[in-house]
C-alpha cells in the first residue's frame, strides 16, 4: 500500500486556509474560522479516504505572520563567506533559538511543509502583491518542496489575478489554481487536484482515484436528494384528508393540513441539508428557508405564488390561498360507483376499500381535502433551488444560504407530471396520511421515475 | 452472546439484505433510531459500504429483535410450505383416484386425461397471461400485503413483509420466487398423482374406453395420436387405429391392449403435464439462484446516501498535530525621545490603485509608502537619526493587521514622541469589512495607540487638534 499524500495548506494569516479545508474534506466543522488574523495557531490534520484506503493527508497550519523579519533574519544566519541553498538555511533556522521563541509560529508551518509532500500556497486574491507575501513565498520555497498556488476569493469581483500571476511567474511558480473556498467553483476540486498532480506526478493515481471517486459521489448526491424531493412531492400529491363539510371544521383541517405540509418540507430541507453534509442548524436558524427573506412568506400565501410566476386561474386563486382544493366528488356517485365497479373488476381490495371510504364519506356529507396542484408546483421549484444552491455551497460558508430570485416554470404551463397524477388516486402512499402502509414498490417506483423527471428539470 | 453471533452466523445473504431493507423502511417512517454503537460496530467491521450497511441493520435488527422475528418468519414461512407441500401431494393423490376411478367401470380416457391435465393447464396458462399482461405483480402484491397485514401483529414485525417485497421486486426477483413456488408445488402435485398413478395401475385392472355421441370415430383417433405422438418418440406405446375404434365400442378385455392404453396415458401425463411443470420449475429456479447472488443495495437510495458520510467517512480527522505557541505580546516601550522635530506621515503597505500622499500642509514631511523590508529599514535608520515630534502612520485596513504589520507599527511609534494612527477609508463605491476594521481598533488598542479614520493632518501640522 502507497503512502498517503500529505500536503500542507500555507500561507498569509487571514487568507482562509482552515476555509480550504473545508471545503475540501467537505467538513463544516473542521478547524475554526473566525475574520480575525491567525485563528488558528496549531497544525492540525485531516485525512481524505476513498473506500477505507487513505489517499491524502492534509495540514492546515497557522499562517505566516512575519515573513519580512524572518527572511532578514534567515538572511543573517548565513555566516560570512559561506552560501547556504534553501533547505540548508532552513534547518539551520529551525535548530536557532528564534524558531521557538519569535518565530515560533513560523517554525511550526516550515516543520509541517518540510514533512509535506507538496504545499498549497493560498492566495487572498484581493491584495496586492506586497513585498511581505514575495518575502513569504521566499522563505516557503526555502523548503524545497512543491508549492502550487491557489488563490482564493476569487469570485469577490475586484480580485487582482493578472497581477499575482504576473509575480508568481517571476517566483518561478507558473501553474496556479482559482479556488474560492467560499463559492468553489463546480469544476475546482478537480483542477486543483490535476495541478497536484502535475506537480507530483508520482501520486498522479491517487490523487485521480480522488477525483473519480468524488465525482461518483457527486453524481450519487444529486440522485439521492431528487428522490428525497421526489419523495416529499409524492407525500404531498397522494395525500388527502376527509373532513366534516362543516366552515370551523374545514378550517381546522386545512390548518392542520398546513402545518403537515410544512413539517414534511423541513424534513425534506433537513435531510438535503445532511445529505450535503452541511449542519442541520445552518438551515434551522441562521440560513432557514422558511423564516428569513423570501422564504419567510407563507407557503400558501398568494403572493409567494405571484411572485414565482405561477399563474393562477381566478378559481384556482382561491383554492391556493387555502392551500388544498376542496374536492367535493361532484357527482360522486356515478363516477364513484363507476370506480368502484372497475376497482373491483380489477380485484383491488386495497383500491376498493379506499375508495369505499370515500364514498361513504361523500353520503355523510364529508368533504376531501387534497393538496393544491400549485403548491406542489411551488415545493418542487423551492426544493430545487434549494438543491442548486447547496450543490454549489462550500463547506466554509458562513454566510446564510441566499437562494436566487425564483423563475418557476416548472411545470406551469402544463399538467404536472405522471408519476404525481398517478399518486394523487393513491392516498396510501403518502407518509402524511394517517395509517398509511409502510413503503410499497409501487410508490418507490413513481418515487423514482419522478426523480429522472426532476433531473430533466434542474 | 455467542448464542446470538450462532444465529447471525447462520444466515443467509437474502436474510441480511431483508433486514437491512426492513430497517431502511423503518427509518424512512422518520423513526430516528439510536444507532451510535451500531455505527461504531459497522466502521469497525470494515468493508465496502455495502458491507457496513448490512452490518449496522444486522446490529439494530438484533438489538430491536426484527431479528427474532425473521426467525419466526422462517419458521412460519418453512411450516406453511410443508403444509404446502402436504395439500399438494394429497391433492396430486386424489387426482389420481379421480381420474382412475375404483376399477369397477372401464375408464374414459378423455375424461382421465382431462382431469389429470385439465386445471393444470388452465392454471399454467393464467399464470403465462398475468405475466405477460401487465406487470404481473399487483394481485400477487395485494395478497402478500393482506397475507403480512393477518400476520404482522407486533411493531417490529410490521416492516419485515413489505421489506422482502420490496427486495425481492427490485431484483425482479419476486416472480421468480412465485413461479418457482407455484411451478414447484404443481410438480409436487403432479408427481404425486403419477405415483399414484403407477401404483394404481399396477395393483388394480382398468379397461378404457372413450365416448362421444356428436363426434366421428376418425376424428378421436387421430387426436389420439396426435397427443401420443410426442411420448411414442420418448418410447411410451401408442395405439393403432384398430385398438382405438375397438375401444370405443366397450373395454378391451386383451391385457396388451390395457398395456397399451396404460403407457399412452402416462406417456401423454408425463410429457404435457409434469415436464412442463418440471422445466419451469428448473428454469425459475435459476432464475432465482442467479437473482440472488446479483442481490445488492440500492446504494443511490437517500436513506443509504445519508448512512455513507456515519459508515464510510471520506474525511478523518487527524487531530492537533502541533500545539499554538504562546508568543511574546507586543508592546511600545514608550520611552520619552529627548530630541524630537517635525511631522512625518508614513503609509504602510498600500496599493497602487490609491492616490498617495494627499496635500500636505507645510511642515509635514513625507515619508512615502512602507512596502519592502529595505524601504522599512531605511525608515527606521532615519527616523533614529531625526525622530519626528509627531508621527502619522497610514493603513489600509482591508489588510489583515498581522504581527509583522503591528511589530513595524510598533517599532515606528517607537521613534517617535508622539503617534497616531489612521485607518484610511475605503475608495469611493467601496465598502470596508466590518469584522476587519474591528481587528485592527483591537490591535491597535493593544499597543496604546491613538487611532482614528480621518486624517489628522491638523494635529500632524500644529501638535493639537
């Protein structure tokens, strides 16, 4: 077995290199992350594995505080007469009484890079090209090791990239990576883990296993939450509600209708959240859907509606404020008997039994409530957002989630998808239900056809 | 405990997919189940994903006792199958006795061979038309889930039924399974009923005659030997056209032509009764072998996708490899300068996109901006030699105030009566970082200095504000 790769994520304080690692193992709550300068003051490690089999090692180390002191001082211990190359000056620098004493934090981050394979120099691409960070890159470079540029804060706008290129090519550094931690780019991984390897060619089929295989788990990711959302517009389609077709009752079951649609959908939020491996309180607290900017309105209030762009037929209008169309089984007798007679031919006990209790219902005088085409509409437009914006979130993110202006075409100008018509005659395969039967293969079956549906969509 | 690792130890791989499956749908209820210890269990195990998937579900179903339960499912589904295998070798018995008779009057053979054959063709070509019509599950599904809703009267138990449908469908295993069950127990039958068959016909004497009032004689000699053709290829005998327009008027008393009969009826038993049967018996049956060891998760599942990041971490913590240093603080040693004269205004590391210096009143000097380590060093020469009365010391707070930022601040204060700070405002359309702005009034106020964010050229020209 190969050695794992080991890396040392370097640079500047402040440049966000504990973000980095973040990012890449996918962890939210490795290191710390703080706006202030040198938060971290330790080296710490994580390891990425691909099937038990650990394939990279990497540091996140305090950052470089003093670079122009050090380099005057690494400079002096060079003795009259004599011409030390890099890595000599640096051990001579670590054995001197400065490296544990003021430049104790700088010692650790040479340590650390001279057990590394290779470094990752991080950039904070909105500075300018100081002569402390030339006099860093000296000292790092000291090392002998590998050091590939990544520069960060890309995507802030005023970002300095022709200037930095410019003075890491004077440094002998050509190949360079943009990677911002916070927004990471959707093909940045692997071209920072393509620059690695590169710069190592050595551990070229490690670090490709890695790329493969976090593509893979992209790619299952993404399948994973369409069937979570799959799931939850299933849950609401099939779902319905027999009530009293009396006003406060009706009332007090769309009302609790409500609120199960809207527990449902946190559910959902919560496990797309976990499954992007993001914390559940990143989304309950400070970045909920439901309670701050738009999120905030009312799943059922018109208005959201209107501003989604769906249209609502004047009828329709009423139906959606509600929140559930009262479907009154006009002419239910007729068309229930005829059902009832094709649900026995067909020798559907389950089928005929439903369908006998709603007919039944219908003669007391109850009314069903079902969930309204347009807000399934407006689940699967916010899921899918939701969806997009955590698939490009990165795990250093500390800002709450700011989803896009909703453009909800989905499905408006059509009729909604099969797999959600079908269920609609299905109230046993909605989890929302009372008494529903545990998961059928029929239901995982819309569950997934629905699912490639969503993925035409998105 | 080790009665218990017995039992694990004991099943098979349908078994630990059934319970993982069950424990799946228990969990997709949104029962959160406590599985720390079952987790820690499962990574210690090792494996692919798969690997620790079922490990944990074996673990939880044993703790929560679906285990136990799938032993009495076995348990049951092994005696309902012998009860099974019971009625069908009875059944496949009085097939026999029905089709023969007592002996007492001469056997009709259409009647025989409808009897022996009659329902179960009918059944074989129901079966054929539900599979090939429509998915050929949903009265099978329906009569499982009523068949596990009689059944499933404890919690634990509840998901088991649906869990193996499900299983079982998605390998499309499960018409399999009910061909080779329903195909099984009819071969069952059937041999039976030729054993009886056999039996009889060896202790008992049977003429056989056939009947028919509408029809012609030619036409049932030659469906007879239409029928025997295929078993007279096989060796059965076959009768020749005088032996059956004979039998038709009464029983043949001549033994060989009993003989004869006797081996045409079981040759046309045999070949369109029980070789059928015994084929597609055969045939689902590795069907089923072949569906079974293909057997798998269905990894891109949710509920599996969320189990990967507890069971198989990418990403491991390695922990503090190198603890942080304590480091001397920094503070201006205040000294009081004997000499001093004059303004200074120093910037430090600034960008080019600034315009530096701004007008300057009379009597200020400029000192430029502070970048690289020779332009501090001559600075800091200089201001030994002539140390300003007042010093203004510029920064762009977008820069982090980093220690080698603060030491060089601090070091200027030093030769210098009198300093004060200023943090430069943003350019115009620009905004500062709040957070950032708070660091540097921090560190600031950690060395004693006076800050501000307007400039002070006033102070700097005439020593008060």
């Amino acid at each position: 077995m190969t050695k794992a790769l080991r890396l040392a994520v370097v640079g500047h304080t402040n440049v966000g290199k504990t973000s980095l690692l973040r990012t890449l193992l996918r962890d939210v709550d490795f290191g710390e992350v703080s706006h202030r300068a040198s938060t971290t003051r330790h080296v710490e490690g994580a390891r990425l594995s691909v099937d038990g089999v650990a394939l990279l090692e990497l540091y996140d180390t305090p950052g470089l505080e003093d670079a122009i002191a050090l380099l005057d001082y690494m400079e002096r211990l060079e003795r009259p007469g004599e011409r030390l190359d890099g890595p000599a000056r640096t051990s001579r620098f670590l054995e001197s009484s400065e490296a544990r004493q003021r430049f104790e934090q700088e010692a650790k981050v040479l340590r650390q890079l001279l057990h590394s394979d290779a470094g990752l120099y991080l950039i904070d691409a909105r500075e300018p090209v100081l002569a402390k960070y030339k006099d860093e890159l000296a000292v790092l470079s000291g090392c002998g090791k590998p050091l590939l540029p990544v520069l960060n804060f890309v995507s802030a706008g005023h970002e300095k990239e022709q200037a930095w290129r410019d003075a890491l090519a004077r440094l002998g550094l050509h190949a360079l990576v943009c990677f911002d931690t916070v927004v990471p780019p959707q093909d940045g991984e692997r071209r920072l883990y393509e620059s690695l390897a590169l710069l190592l060619e050595k551990s070229r089929p490690s670090l490709q296993r890695l790329i493969d295989d976090h593509a893979a788990q992209a790619e299952a990711r993404l399948q994973s939450a369409r069937q979570l959302i799959a799931e939850l517009l299933i849950d609401c389609a099939a779902c319905r509600q027999q009530v009293v077709a009396e006003p406060a009752a009706e009332r007090a079951a769309i009302e609790q209708l409500h609120q199960a649609v809207r527990q449902r959908e946190q559910r959902c939020v919560e496990s797309l959240l976990r499954l992007y491996a993001f914390r559940k309180d990143d989304a309950l607290t400070t970045s909920l859907p439901l309670l701050d900017g738009r999120w905030s309105d009312d799943l059922f209030n018109p208005e959201t509606l209107r501003q989604l762009g769906i249209k609502l037929g004047g009828g329709m209008a009423a139906g959606a404020a509600t929140g559930a169309g009262v479907d009154l089984l006009v002419g239910g007798l007729s068309l229930g008997a005829a059902t009832l007679l094709g649900a026995l031919a067909g020798g559907g006990v389950q089928t005929a039994r439903s369908y006998g209790k709603r007919l039944l219902g219908k003669f007391k005088g109850q009314h069903e409530l079902s969930i309204d085409d347009n807000i399934l509409r407006l689940l699967a437009v916010r899921q899918l957002q939701l969806l997009q914006a955590l698939g490009q979130r990165g795990h250093a993110a500390m800002h709450k989630l700011q989803l896009p202006a909703a453009e909800a075409s989905l499905w408006s100008d059509s009729k909604l998808p099969a797999a959600l018509r079908k269920s609609r005659a299905h109230p046993e395969w909605s989890a929302l239900n009372p008494r529903s039967p545990a998961s059928s293969p029929e239901r995982q079956a819309q569950i997934a056809a629905l699912a490639e549906k969503l993925r035409g969509e998105s | 405990m080790s009665s218990s690792t017995k039992t694990t130890a004991l099943l098979r791989p349908l078994d630990r997919f059934w319970l993982c499956e069950a424990i799946r749908l228990r969990e997709a209820r949104g029962e959160p189940l406590e599985d720390r210890a079952a987790n820690r269990l499962a990574r210690a195990s090792g494996g692919d994903l798969q690997q620790r998937i079922l490990q944990r579900a074996l673990s939880l179903a044993e703790r929560d006792g679906q285990l136990a339960a799938l032993q009495h499912y076995r348990h049951g589904a092994g005696l309902a199958l012998l009860l099974l295998a019971l009625l069908a070798l009875l059944s496949g018995a009085g097939l026999a006795f029905a089709a023969l008779g007592d002996g007492v009057r001469p056997v009709n053979v259409f009647w025989a061979l409808g009897s022996l054959l009659g329902l179960n063709l009918l059944m074989l070509a129901l079966t054929g038309a539900s599979l090939l019509l429509g998915d050929g599950n949903g009265l099978l599904t329906r009569l499982w889930r009523w068949l596990s809703d009689l059944l499933a009267r404890d919690v634990q138990a509840a998901q088991l039924a649906p869990a193996l449908m499900l299983l079982l469908q998605r390998q499309r295993l499960n018409r399999w399974v009910f061909l080779l069950l329903s195909n099984g127990l009819w071969l069952l039958a059937l041999l039976s009923a030729l054993a009886m068959l056999l039996l009889l016909m060896s202790t008992r004497r049977y003429g056989f005659v056939w009947e028919t009032t509408l029809l012609g004689s030619n036409s049932f000699i030659g469906l007879i030997q239409a029928l025997g053709a295929l078993p007279a290829l096989l060796g059965f005998s076959q009768p020749d056209a005088q032996m059956i327009r004979a039998s038709g008027e009464l029983a043949l008393n001549d033994p060989a032509a009993r003989q004869v009969w006797a081996s045409w009826l079981l040759g046309v038993f045999i070949i369109f009764g029980v070789l059928p049967r015994l084929l597609l018996a055969v045939f689902s049956l590795w069907a089923c072998r072949r569906g079974l060891k293909r057997l798998a998760l269905d990894l891109s599942l949710p509920d599996y996708q969320l189990l990967r990041h507890e069971l198989l971490p990418d990403s491991e913590y390695l922990g503090i490899v190198s603890a942080a240093p304590e480091l001397p603080s920094l503070l201006p040693s205040g000294h009081s300068l004997e000499q001093s004269d004059g303004a200074l205004l120093v910037a430090i590391e600034l960008d080019d996109q600034r315009q530096w210096p701004p007008a300057l009143p009379k009597g200020v000097a400029d000192a430029g901006n502070l970048d690289t380590r020779e332009q501090r060093q001559h600075l800091l020469d200089q201001l030994s030699r002539f140390p300003p009365a007042r010093l203004l010391i510029a920064c762009d707070p977008r820069r982090s105030p980093d220690r080698g930022s603060l030491a060089l601040i601090a070091e200027l204060a030093r030769s210098a009566t009198a300093t004060r700070i200023w943090l430069l405002p943003a350019a115009p359309g620009e905004a500062l970082d709040a957070d950032r702005l708070a660091d540097w009034h921090l560190a600031l106020k950690q060395l004693q200095l006076p800050f501000a964010e307007s400039a002070c050229l006033n102070w700097l020209e005439t020593g008060h504000d």
